[in-house]
C-alpha cells in the first residue's frame, strides 16, 4: 500500500469508527485533532459526562493485530494531547479517558480507558 493509499484507508476507518460511535450515544467534538510536538487525536467524543479521547487503529491484514500499533510512546502523546485539548477547550471540570477503537477484518471493537 502505498502513501496516498494509506492515508485513504486510515480515513475510511476513522469514517467507520464515527459512525459506530455516533450509533453507540457518543456525540463527536472533534476528530483529527492535533497539538503541536505533542501528537494527534482521532476522534474526541462525548458521552455520560465523559470525554473520550479515542485512537483508531486498523488493518487489513488478517495476521496482525493493529492494538499493537498503540505504543507507550504514541500513548504519552495521546496523553499529553488530551491534557492540552482540556486545557485549551476549558473543560478541565470533565472526567475523560483515553480508549482505542479497533477495526479488523470489517469488525470494529473499543477498549475504554486504555492508560489503566
């Protein structure tokens, strides 16, 4: 897969985690949200009060588990990044958490709270 393809491909999949969320009771505040030397967010929603911040990571290949692709050094970017977007947004008063929308052979599956 080349560059232009993979950039679609990860587009297309953060459509599809969209619209599950969005038929789960999330509502969407942001997506591809990005803070400088800190990273980027996907997809920031919102449901019970709760802030999520939320990675989408996919494959299309049946043997590799895109979980895998969440690593402690994109996690303390993710971190950061959320800590910045509260900041910034003044919505320190809100509990959130950091959760991974996973897409996998047309599966899509979310683990919550990611950082515990």
């Amino acid at each position: 897969m080349d560059r232009n393809q993979f950039k679609i491909f990860g587009n297309q999949s953060e459509d599809l985690a969209t619209k599950f969320l969005e038929n789960n009771g999330f509502r969407i505040m942001d997506r591809n949200f990005y803070a400088k030397k800190m990273g980027e967010i996907d997809i920031i929603a919102i449901k019970d009060e709760i802030i999520h911040f939320i990675e989408v990571k996919s494959s299309s290949n049946n043997n590799y588990e895109p979980i895998y692709n969440i690593t402690p050094l994109k996690l303390r970017k993710i971190i950061k990044s959320s800590q910045y977007y509260l900041k910034q947004k003044k919505l320190t008063n809100l509990a959130f958490c950091i959760d991974a929308l996973i897409i996998k052979n047309g599966e899509i599956d979310m683990i919550e709270n990611i950082t515990i």
